[in-house]
C-alpha cells in the first residue's frame, strides 16, 4: 500500500456488500489483521467508522469485494494521514448530537445501520 494511489472518500457512496456472489474468496487471516487494525484506527479516525462497519460484517468469509473495500480504507487514510481530533481550550461550543439509519439496508438480512456523531465545540 506504500505506492498506491490516494482517494477522497473511505468508501464509494451506494455501495452495497453481500455474503453471496460467485467471486473469489481471499484470506480470511489477512482480512482479519487489515480489519482489525482499521478497527483499533476508528478511535481516532472517525471518520473511517462506516466503512470499517460495514467490512466487519464478513469477517468469517471475506471475499474480493470485501478486501477492496478495505483496501480503499486504507487509501483513503493514506491521503488524510494528517487528519484527526484536535480540542482547543479556547472552543465555546456546547454538545450536539446527530444521527441516521438506512432503515433495512443490509441486503442479506435486512437489517438497518444506524450511525452517529456527537461534537463538543468544535470537535466531532
């Protein structure tokens, strides 16, 4: 991943993963350490949180989809290595709240992925 090419977005609006498909399986061991680590990065990077969710789903047998959701994750944080939460003492702001649901969009289950976000000041 030294040499690859940044992108924008941690994950492509509209994308959908499933269980099934007839594409390749890839290393359930790899997956495993790739999400893992993405999964220890979200403390930090929220912003990385939907996407690591939405590849934790296929721990047991990622397929190729899988990994390159992943891997575009990782190319994302490559291009905003420089990001993070930052506090400063001198932010006024109060506590906000917000959140969403895509009410039954897992296409295997049908179940919904709700998110949220909480700012204090300026910090999300």
């Amino acid at each position: 991943m030294h040499n690859c090419n940044p992108v924008r977005t941690p994950v492509v609006v509209g994308t959908k993963l499933s269980k099934e498909g007839n594409e390749a399986h890839v290393s359930p061991t790899l997956f495993r350490q790739i999400v893992g680590t993405l999964r220890y990065l979200t403390c930090t990077r929220p912003n990385i949180t939907y996407g690591v969710s939405l590849i934790s789903k296929f721990l047991e047998s990622p397929r190729q989809s899988h990994m390159q959701v992943a891997k575009r994750i990782m190319r994302y944080i490559k291009d905003t290595y420089d990001h993070g939460l930052f506090y400063s003492s001198s932010s006024n702001g109060g506590f906000v709240g917000y959140l969403d649901s895509d009410w039954g969009g897992d296409i295997d289950d049908r179940r919904s992925t709700s998110g949220y976000c909480f700012n204090f000041g300026t910090t999300a």
